[in-house]
C-alpha cells in the first residue's frame, strides 16, 4: 500500500534530472577550510595549531559539550591556521585551514571495500563510536545524532524512521546512496536499532525511486525487523512529523519530540554514515552531495571531503552554466542562496543547484485576498497569511498565539501563494524574533 | 385616551430617574480617581507617542514622572531640554539638562564606494535580509540600504538617498527618539551629541575587519590603521577591532583626524569650509598660543 500524509503538503516537479549520476570521489587539493561549528549546538573546540601535521580522519577539533560534534580533518597536510572564513552565505565563522598534502589516512579506518556484517557490538558501543565520530543529522538540520539516539529518561522507542523520502525536487544523493550502498545501509539500520534497543525499522521511499524501493526490498529479505514502506511522492515528507505520520499514523504533538510517538528518524546518508563510523572506524568527514541545474553541462552526485570549496564542485561539473540567476545550497524549497561560491562544504551540505534566471525571478507581489491557498498548503495546519502579517508588524505576542514556533519553514505557502508574497521571509523572521518570548520564561 | 399618555410619561419619566440615580452611584463607587498632574504634565509634552523615552506613549511617561521621585534620569528626547525644565517646575522636581543628541548613520558605502556583489530579492526588509545572508555587499558590516530605519521614524527625519542609496538623516527633523536605532538590525546607527552648531565629527564606517578585507569590499572602510589616534591630540580616538571610534565627549572638533584618514572614512558636518593652508598653520600657532595661555 502507497502511504502519505493528509494534511497540507504540495508537489512540485520533480526535475530529478541527476538521479542517473553515479556516486564519484572527488579527489581534495589546494586549501581545505573546515569550520569548528558544522551542527546545531555548542562549536567544537580547535585541539590543532598553526604548523601541525594532520592525516585524514584525525580529531582536530573536540566537542563543547553534549549538543555538540566532533570535528575530524577531512585531508591530510599542515595546518595553516584557525581563520574567520566567510560561509556560503557570506557569514564569517572560525574555521581551520589546511593546505593538502597527500592522502595518508588514521591507520584505523578500514578502508577495505568489504561489507562488514558484524553485529556483536553492544549499544552502548555503538553510541561511543557515533559520537566519538562527530556524526550530526545529514538531512540538512545537523543535530548531533549521538544527542538523537540517547533516548530521554521515562520514554522508551518502539521503531527507527529511515527517511528516504527525498521529497526535495532536483535532490538525488540520498537515491543514489539507496542504489550503490544498499547493503552497508541496511548494516546501519541494523546498528540504529541495537543503539536504541527495538526491533523495527521502517524505510521510507517515495514511489519515484521505484528502483531504490526495489533493491532495498531485496536486499532487507536477508535482514530482520526491515520494512520497506513506498510513500505517495509529495513535498513535504521528507520532514520528521510528515514521515511519521505517513509511514505510522501518529501525530507528533505540538512542542513535542518525535520520541513521544516511539519513533526515531535518521536521514539515509546519516544511516550510512553510521555504518561507516562504527563498523569502518571512519569519522564524519566527507558526504554526498548533488551538483545539479537543467542548464549544467554534466549532472553529478559527488563524495566531498568537508571543507572543499564549492567553486571545486561547480568547475567539476563543467562550470557555471550560463544565464544562472541563483545558486542554492540544497533543494529548491528549503534551501538557501549561495552568495559565496568560495565557502567551503559543510557536513550537512546537500546540493548545489543551479537555477536559471528566469526560474529565480520572483513574482510581482501583489495583496492578499485571503484565498487561503497557503493555509491548505501548510503541512502544520498553520495560518501563513496571518503569521506574515503579524511578522510584518513585529506583533511577537500574537504570533507566539498563533505557533509561529511550529512552522518548519518549508515553503509549501510561499510556493502556492497567487499573490507571490514573501510569506516564508517574514514568517521565518517572526519565528526568530518570538522564540526568544518563548524560550525566556523557563 | 389622556390616560395613556400620562401612564406612557409617567412611566418612562420613573425609569430614568431610577436609571439615573443607578448610574450616580455606580459612578461614584468605581470611580477611578487620576492624578490630575498626569493629564497636566501629558500636556507639557510634545505628544508624539514615538516611545524615546523608553515608555510606551506620552501618557505612560507623564504617569512616570508623576509617580518617580528622582525624575533626574528621565528625558523625553523630543521636547528636549526645555521640555523637560518646564515639568520639573510644574512637578517641583530636579531635572539635568542634557546634551542634545542626533542620529548619525556610520555607514558611506555608497554604490559608488561598495560594489553590489549580489542580488536579493526577498522582501523589502533589512532584518529579514540580515537574518538571510550577510548582504549584497563584500561588507557584511554595512548598511543594507532596504530603508527600516526609514518606516519606523515617527517624524519623517531619515531618508534614503538616491543615489548612494544610504540613509540620511535631516538634522530639522531628528528628535533623537532612538526607533531607527532599534531598527536597523547592523547597528549602524548611532546617537551622537549634537554638538556646538551641529557641528560633528565621526567614522562614518562599522567595519570590524581585517584593513585590506575591509579596504576590500568598501573604498571608504575604517582600515584601523591608527593614523587619526596618532593626529588627535585629545586621546578621543579608541580602535578596537581594526575599527577607530570617536569618543564625541572628548572630541574638540579640530578635524585633524578627517586630514589625515586616508580611506576618507571620517565625516565632519557642518563645519565651514576649510582655510588655505597657509592660514592653517598660522591658525595653528595662534590655538597653541591660546592654549598655552590657558593652561
């Protein structure tokens, strides 16, 4: 049976033009700019100096905390320096500079190409070894999985989500994992669900990558406690309340965890990352990401080393294609403009997407006539047109009444919108300015 | 016939006196009994309702100064000085004058100064734009030029200035309320002390780079290369952050530092326009002379 979630939701074209790109290596050089803050939390603090000699998979620098990640160089050469380096968005943020020398790896990471199906580690093992290797959320939120699996005192999990929604238009890096890496991603389920003591896991895929949906199925026959769940493509499933609700029939409550409903989700590419950190003894230092857009000469789905340039990406794709009007890191919806193509990757890059000028140009804006299209778009059950406007006059109170804290800034409003306004600008605004009301009284 | 309308009368004429006498005494138990100063001194000010004072309206800041005993902190930046005199006689209390204040926008990138790298096309707002990226700019410092300051001043005093596209601020009009402060999400605003005949001097730059980064994106950036520390013979200099700022209390205005600035990042207002050299100089002499005297 094809399952999805009721409420809201839209389905934009698809435009997975990339998904027949095989995964390939790119290949580090040049200066790597690896930031100490690549997750949600505390920044990581730099154990390196000026003139030391790293290899790659080496701790460089070392969680703040615990809602923080470990940070592990992604090459291996001399450290330049701890530098302010611009980000994507043209944001400065420290970051450690390493010039390539070579490719000489930690001697513990198993670089062999065989799937290791050993399954006797203990939970508590498999933890130490997901924090020890800095592991953060890959789907795009980078909250430090090793806090996501530490299950809180009084709840119990009944099953681990394996997010292969992929509902993002033009994104196709968690596909191709799906297809290339199918049996070490089923070895990661298997050690999520030792790390959390159940029995069951669901992997969610959207009907429009029936040949990832096929091969895990094949694959999961020889594994127990797998189960392949074929999801009605719609935007935005991807998200952890949405996936929930279509793969189980629950309802995350409001300002809840999705631990209320028994359910843990894990991105794809963090699930294969945790194959690889616990049974490869490999830390999180290079991922997938999809470098795509009609007008590109070539389509490519590339394993980056962290802290690349982007402009590296774009120049292996055959450069920037003319007339782009934007760049955005990530999908369409959710992503952001790139202003700065020399910011190096990140650990939760996704994408790099070219949009063509006329497809960036925004619409004329015009008033709202209260059609309500946005309000049945909102996978929330939100009232967007009413958050812009009390976003736009700064009335914090009402918009705490009115849950702007649970909007998760997907953009379905934005993009049904007729009178092209800027609802997501504002409403993401509010949410910023009335999460500081509603944080404070604790 | 007769009887109807005298009943009708009678009747209704009953009703309201019992009405009116019900209404007396509700008047009377809740009434609510308002210092008269209040409405007196809310009369005083200028009712602008702009929020300067840090209270949310006039009247709120009228039942302020009634009720405080030290009103010496206070200050409606809008009536000034003479305000606020005319409230402390009228209240029996003390109040200090203060120095009138000016908004100063420490930005001068304008298009000709700082090259557009980008382009945004979200909405026409400087927070939201803050709150997306770093700005259209190499200057993640500078002004946005998307005119929040300008929507949230009460009296039509700051403006957008079409051709460097920076806001500017008519000195007639400021009252030193402080909105566009709070609006502007880079904090390149500033109240400064307006000074003797208006005249001032400030880095009109809030860029915390590195000298070359910041030289970089914005001909006209503070490069904090120290030459106006050197030049200023009154200490009123700080750098912090390859970034001079001019302390306005101890400045004395005697533009030696705007010489000597080499990127041009510091403006003086108002001051006539400058000798010839050779007046300079002897000019110069004659202040030393003077302050040797004084001192």
């Amino acid at each position: 049976m094809i399952k999805t979630f009721k409420k809201g939701g839209v389905h934009p074209p698809e435009n997975k033009i990339s998904r027949n790109a095989a995964l390939e290596q790119l290949k580090p050089d040049g200066i790597v700019k690896i930031f100490t803050s690549q997750h949600i939390g505390a920044p990581a603090e730099c154990i390196v100096a000026k003139g030391d000699q790293v290899k790659v998979g080496q701790l460089i620098a070392e969680a703040n905390g615990f809602v923080s990640a470990n940070v592990h160089s992604s090459v291996s050469g001399t450290v330049l320096g701890i530098e302010n380096v611009a980000d994507y968005q043209g944001i400065k943020k420290p970051a450690i500079c390493i010039q390539v020398e070579g490719d000489e790896w930690e001697e513990n990471i198993d670089r062999s190409p065989e799937i290791n199906r050993d399954l006797s580690k203990t939970s508590e093992e498999i933890l130490a070894k997901i924090t020890e290797a800095g592991l953060v959320g890959l789907g795009g939120a980078t909250f430090p999985t090793h806090v996501k699996l530490t299950i809180p005192k009084g709840k119990t999990a009944k099953a681990i989500i394996i997010n292969g929604a992929e509902c993002e238009p033009y994104l196709t890096s968690d596909h191709r994992i799906m297809l290339e890496k199918g049996e070490e991603l089923l070895v990661g389920v298997q050690l999520l669900k030792k790390a959390v003591n159940v029995d069951k896991a669901y992997i969610g895929i959207e009907t429009n990558k029936q040949d990832a949906i096929d091969n895990l199925t094949k694959l999961s026959k020889k594994y127990s406690g797998i189960e392949i769940v074929s999801l009605k493509p719609k935007y935005p499933q991807g998200g952890e309340k949405q996936l929930i609700k279509s793969i189980t029939g629950l309802e995350v409550p409001d300002r809840a965890l999705p631990i209320e409903t028994g359910c843990i989700v894990s991105n794809i590419c963090t699930t294969f990352a945790v194959y690889e950190a616990v049974q490869k003894n490999k830390p999180l230092f290079e991922n997938s990401i999809t470098v795509t857009g009609k007008n590109l000469k070539v389509q490519k789905n590339f394993i980056v080393r962290v802290g690349t340039p982007l402009s590296k990406l774009i120049e292996a794709a055959g450069g920037m294609p003319q007339n782009t009007g934007k760049i955005i890191s990530g999908g369409p919806m959710m992503g952001r403009a790139i202003s700065n193509t020399d910011a190096p990757t990140l650990k939760g890059s996704g994408a790099v997407l070219f949009i063509t000028a006329a497809e960036a140009k925004r619409g004329t804006k015009s008033n709202c006539i209260r059609c309500s299209k946005c309000v049945v778009a909102c996978p929330i059950g939100l009232q967007p047109f009413l958050l812009y406007k009390l976003a736009e006059l700064n009335m914090l109170e009402e918009l705490k009444e009115n849950s702007v804290h649970a909007c998760i800034e997907c953009g379905c409003c934005l993009y049904t919108c007729p009178a092209n306004l800027p609802l997501v600008d504002y409403i993401r605004l509010g949410k910023t300015r009335a999460m500081k009301l509603i944080v404070k009284p604790k | 016939m007769d009887s109807t309308i005298l009943i009708t009368v009678i009747m209704l004429g009953v009703l309201a006196a019992t009405l009116a006498v019900v209404l007396y005494i509700v008047a009377q138990k809740f009434k609510v009994v308002e210092d008269e100063r209040i409405g007196e001194t809310e009369n005083i000010l200028p009712g602008a309702n702009c929020g300067g004072c840090g209270y949310t309206g006039c009247h709120a800041f009228a039942e302020a100064l009634v009720n405080a005993d030290d009103i010496a902190a206070m200050f409606c930046p809008v009536g000034g000085n003479a305000t606020m005199v005319k409230i402390a006689e009228y209240l029996n209390k003390k109040v200090e004058t203060k120095d009138s204040a000016i908004a100063v926008v420490r930005c001068a990138g304008s298009c000709e100064n700082r090259s557009r790298v980008n382009e945004f096309d979200g909405a026409v707002s400087c927070a939201v734009m803050a709150a997306t990226y770093s700005g259209d700019t190499d200057c993640s410092y500078g002004c946005l030029g998307r005119g929040d300051c300008v929507s949230v001043c009460n009296f039509g005093a700051i403006y957008i200035n079409g051709e460097t596209m920076l806001p500017e601020v008519d000195e007639d009009k400021c009252t030193a309320c402080g909105a566009c402060v709070k609006a502007c999400p880079k904090l390149i605003i500033e109240l400064r002390k307006k000074g003797t005949k208006s005249r001032r001097i400030y880095v009109s730059c809030v860029n915390k780079d590195k000298g070359a980064v910041a030289r970089k994106a914005c001909k006209t950036a503070c490069i904090g290369c120290a030459a106006c520390r050197k030049a200023c013979g009154f200490e009123s200099i700080l750098i912090e952050n390859f970034l001079a700022y001019i302390d306005p209390n101890k400045c004395r205005l005697c533009r030696k530092c705007v010489e000597v600035c080499p990127t041009g990042s510091i403006v003086e207002l108002n001051f006539p326009p400058r000798k010839p050299k050779v007046e300079i100089q002897e000019q110069k002499t004659n202040n030393l002379n003077s302050e040797n005297a004084t001192n």
